[in-house]
C-alpha cells in the first residue's frame, strides 16, 4: 500500500430506515496506514457506518469502493477477506487461545506453521503470548479482547475495523489495551476505522477525527484540529468544551483580538472583526486556577478574579466552575485543590491564555 492511497472510499451514502435518515455522508475516505477515528453520541450512526464500510450492510444510495473497486454485496466475501473487524464483545471459540488467533489464516489456507508462527508473533506483541494454550472460557475481558485483537491483526488485513472495541472494558484495563494497541497500530500503519463514544480513545489512536451526530460528519480533520479548533458549537461541546460564552470584538489588531464578555475583556488569538458577535470556547484542561494576588506570575494574558461555585469530582480531575461574571469550567488534580485550599465560596483568580480560546460563529442562539 502507498501512503496515502484512499483503502476505503464512501460516496453519497444514505441509509434509511421507515422514515428516518440514520447516514448521510457525501463524502469520506480512509487513507492507507492512518488510523481514523468516527466519534458522537450513542444513536449516531457510527455502529452503521461501519456496517456499511464492511459491505455487511448496503446503503440505500452511494457506493463503497475499495482500493479503488467497487464494494459490491456479490463480491462482498472477497472484499471482507481483505478487512479484519473487532467487535465490543470478543467473538471467541471454546477453543485455546492459540487455535482462535490462527482461525482466520486456516480459513485462508494458510500452512500450519506459518499460521502458528504468525499467531504466536501476535499474541506476544500483545501481551497474552503466554496464554496460548489457555482456553478461552478462563480469560479476563481484557485478556479476551486482546485475544480477538490478535486475531484480527494476524491476518495482516488492508483495512481493520473497531467497532467499540474497548466498552466494555474497566478503566486501567482499557487505559493498558488501548496504549498497546496504539503502539501497534503505528508500528505497522495498520489503516484502521474506529468507531467510539469515548474522546480519549480517539485522541490517543487517531490521526484524523470525524464527528458523527444524527447520521451526519460534523467535522472530519486531523485529531488535534477537531479538539482544539472545532467548527460549531455542537461539536465543541461533544469534544469536551465546557465554556461556551458569547462576546463582542472590542478590538483587533496583529492577530490578538480583544472580546467583551459580559462586561470581561478577554484577548485572544484570533483575528476578528470590530463590532462583531462571537460565541468563545475555553477547554477546562486550559484554565489555571491561582489565588487572589499571585496571576502576575504567570504569563497568560487573560487573568479573571471571581468565587468558586461548585467543585464536582470526574473521572480523572476534579470539575471547578468558576463565576467570574460568567462561569467558567476548569479541571484540577485533588492534589492542587489541597495545595491551593480551595472551596466552594472561596475566592481565585482563573488564568488562561489568548490563545486557549478558539472562536466560533454566532449563531443567534446564545
């Protein structure tokens, strides 16, 4: 494969069901060796797209090429060959490990020894290489989606496909695959398609990011892009940003636009024109949080006093909102939230830089 080359095209896809349209993408293609990740809402579609994408389902209207040939049901056999899919719950024979990771290679007549050779190169690869001859009933569901993994990647497919592959997994056992399989994957620029709900999975894996919401890509573009610049305020709020605000260009000049905020004038970096309204998007993870009196030790050029409204714990951070004329989200450790003795009531200064925020359209709806 050449870098680069489209593996998987898909062209005016609509899939339909009643009356609802549950897919409609114009255009989208993976290219080969890069890992694209499909990420929205549970409904979304992304379970279809994938059907589609695995000619396990036929579109309504579009086409699917493959390497440049028409995807077609008649010779879908041939082309799944080529592709390798891993599912949310590992499809596993009551077999050992080993004979399940050479199943696919038997079905394509590959010799015994190869086959074995191949399985147990994978199986190490993935850490499981000494459970080989375990059956697969006594394996963990970490171990056991390590296992379809393997199986998977053995065959050496053009395309792999995930299909929430790591759901159903517990947060340091999928934290582990994940990092593992993200090493492999760009070890062999494996071109793969993942679909997921979980944006950390698609910011460790992927190179480009599409956003899916009710059947439609919101935004398709390099992983960092979709996080840091999305281009509508649905898609920054699914990508995590909390604080959303609308505000007017006070000033701008050199790349530096300055933006009130309810009564907040806040820099960023941005052009942007002079009496025009604009919604501001700031991720938590950006916002530092200092007492009163030391901002002028930082370099960020916006610094905003105000009172702790709540602090709510998340998985790995804890949820601070912040009123300063308007509420502002930050994400903190516990360990800074004991250092800095902070409280709900208390007063902080929230610093953050111009060009941690990213400006998006105003859509009248504020």
């Amino acid at each position: 494969m050449r870098p680069g080359e489209p593996i998987l095209t898909l062209t005016g896809i609509r899939v339909v069901r009643g009356i609802t349209t549950i897919l409609d993408i114009p255009a989208f293609e993976a290219r080969a060796g890069e890992v694209v990740a499909i990420i929205g809402p549970n409904g979304a579609g992304k379970s279809t797209l994938l059907r589609v994408a695995a000619l396990l389902e036929a579109p309504h209207a579009g086409k699917v090429m493959f390497r440049g040939s028409p995807g077609r049901a008649a010779d879908g056999l041939a082309v799944r060959r080529r592709m390798a899919t891993v599912f949310q719950t590992p499809l596993l024979a009551d077999t050992t490990v080993l004979e399940n990771t050479t199943l696919g290679l038997r079905f394509r007549g590959v010799p015994a020894d190869e086959a074995r050779r191949r399985a147990v190169r994978a199986l190490d690869a993935l850490g499981v290489g000494a459970l080989a001859s375990r059956n697969t009933r006594t394996l963990s569901g970490g171990e056991a989606q390590r296992v379809a993994l393997a199986r998977a990647l053995v065959l050496e497919p053009d395309l792999l496909l995930l299909d929430e592959p790591f759901a159903a997994l517990d947060q340091p056992t999928r934290d582990s695959l994940v990092a593992d399989l993200g090493s492999l994957l760009r070890r062999g620029r494996i071109t793969t398609l993942l679909v997921t709900h979980e944006r950390a999975e698609a910011q460790a894996l992927a190179d480009r990011v599409g956003v899916l919401m009710g059947g439609r890509l919101l935004q398709l573009d390099a992983t960092m892009r979709v996080f840091q610049s999305p281009l509508s305020e649905e898609v920054a709020r699914f990508v995590g940003v909390e604080t959303i605000v609308t505000g007017r260009v006070m000033a701008s000049d050199g790349g530096l636009a300055v933006i009130d905020v309810e009564g907040r004038k806040l820099e960023v970096a941005a052009t942007a024109t002079i009496g025009e309204v604009v919604r501001l998007c700031v991720r938590p993870e950006d916002v530092t949080l200092v007492p009163p009196g030391e901002a002028h030790l930082t370099s960020a050029r916006n610094r905003l006093e105000g009172r702790i409204a709540t602090i709510t714990p998340a998985l790995s951070h804890l949820r601070v909102i912040v009123d300063c004329g308007f509420p502002l989200a930050a994400a903190i450790t516990r360990r800074s939230l004991e250092d800095l003795a902070l409280a709900e009531g208390a007063t902080v200064t929230a610093v953050f830089k111009a060009s941690a925020v990213h400006l998006i359209p105003f859509s009248g709806r504020a």
